[in-house]
C-alpha cells in the first residue's frame, strides 16, 4: 500500500479519489516520460525520452515517487539525492488533477528523502515563463538565486530556485513511508 494524504484545505473528495504516493517502479518509465513530454516539455524537443528516464532512474542517487489516484498514475517527481545536495530533476501533476495538494506531496517527499540523507540544500531548474511552477516552489520555500538564459535547448531561459538548508513539513518517518 503506497501512502494516503488527505486533500488540501480547499475540497474534500471521496475516499476512492484520495490520492496515494509510492516509489516509481520500472513498469513506471513509459507513463512517466510522456507526463514528462505532456506537462514539463512541451514546446520543447522530447528529452525525457523512456530510454533516458530508465537509464536515470537506475542510478543509485535517483530518487522517484509516483502518484497515484484510482490506480492510475497522476504525478510523479525525480530527484538526485548527491553527496551533499539534491537537486529537483522533474516534478509534474497531470492537469486534471492539479490544485488538490498533489504537487506538494510529492515534492515533501523529496525534501523528506533529502533531509534525512543530511543533504545541505535542494535545487531546480524551471522555465522563466512558468509563473505556477515558480509560485508553487516559492510557496514551499525555496527562492530565487539566477537566471540561466537559453539553458533549455540553446532558446529558452530557466531560473534556478534553491531551499537551503533542506526542510521538509513531515516530521517523522514513523509508519509513514511510501512502499514499493
Ligand atoms: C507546478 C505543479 C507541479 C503544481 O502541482 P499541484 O498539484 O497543482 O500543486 P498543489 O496543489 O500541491 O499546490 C501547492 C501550492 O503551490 C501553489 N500553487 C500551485 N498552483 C498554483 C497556481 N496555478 N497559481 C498560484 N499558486 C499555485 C499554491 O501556493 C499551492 O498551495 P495552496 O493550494 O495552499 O494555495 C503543476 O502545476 C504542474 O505539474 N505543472 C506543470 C509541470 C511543471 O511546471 N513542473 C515544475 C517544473 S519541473
């Protein structure tokens, strides 16, 4: 059984709608690189491609977490936990499922992951003109530290956010963690 979480303070929703979150497994990798094509790159050549995303999350330092509402996958988020800093390598919501505390589940689970393994800080990248992506990591705490310009494919301009030290809104591990 992955873990349950209540829905945010704005909509309750039934019980058969509660969203769960679990480690992603390797059955995960197509369904995740076309959430990653649909909701973070479009515009953009695919390049979380199903090869790249197995060969990533594979790593030892790949840490990934999967959504999930009805069985079906809704979100996922991946990171590379380093030797002394993580960095946020993807994070999506499908949009039909957005605004329900989704997104923030899955990235407390990063931060969660990250402070525990003693990591100083935790950085990404978002495309400048995702004004929603950067509200919802200021609103989790991380702030701005540059501008990458044309850091997406030579065209397109990122900003790089940073949460230092690493923080997480869970407090214990205990009889809380995601299975596989
Ligand atoms: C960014 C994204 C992951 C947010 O997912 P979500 O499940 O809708 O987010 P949550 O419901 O957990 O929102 C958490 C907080 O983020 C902020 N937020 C989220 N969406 C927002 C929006 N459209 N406008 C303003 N603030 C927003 C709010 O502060 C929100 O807290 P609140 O609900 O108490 O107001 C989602 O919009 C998404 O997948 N976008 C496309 C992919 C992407 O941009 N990924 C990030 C870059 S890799």
């Amino acid at each position: 059984m992955g873990r349950r979480f209540r829905y945010g303070r704005k909509r309750s929703a039934p019980l058969s709608d509660q969203p769960t979150i679990r480690l992603a497994k390797r059955a995960d990798v197509r369904t995740l690189a076309l959430l990653s094509r649909k909701e973070i790159e479009q515009g953009l050549p695919w390049s979380w491609t199903p090869t790249r995303l197995k060969r990533f999350l594979n790593l030892a330092s790949t840490n990934a977490y999967v959504a999930e509402v009805n069985g079906q996958v809704v979100g996922f988020s991946v990171a590379s936990l380093g030797d002394a800093r993580a960095h946020l390598v993807l994070l999506a919501v499908d949009r039909a499922f957005r605004h329900r505390g989704i997104g923030r589940e899955l990235l407390e689970w990063q931060l969660l992951a990250a402070q525990t393994a003693g990591l100083a800080d935790m950085s990404l990248e978002v495309r400048a003109a995702n004004r929603t992506a950067q509200l919802f990591y200021a609103s989790a705490g991380f702030q701005k530290v540059r501008s990458l310009p044309r850091y997406y494919c030579g065209v397109e301009d990122a900003v790089r956010f940073r949460l230092s030290p690493v923080r997480s809104s869970r407090r214990t591990l205990e009889n809380d963690s995601p299975t596989q």
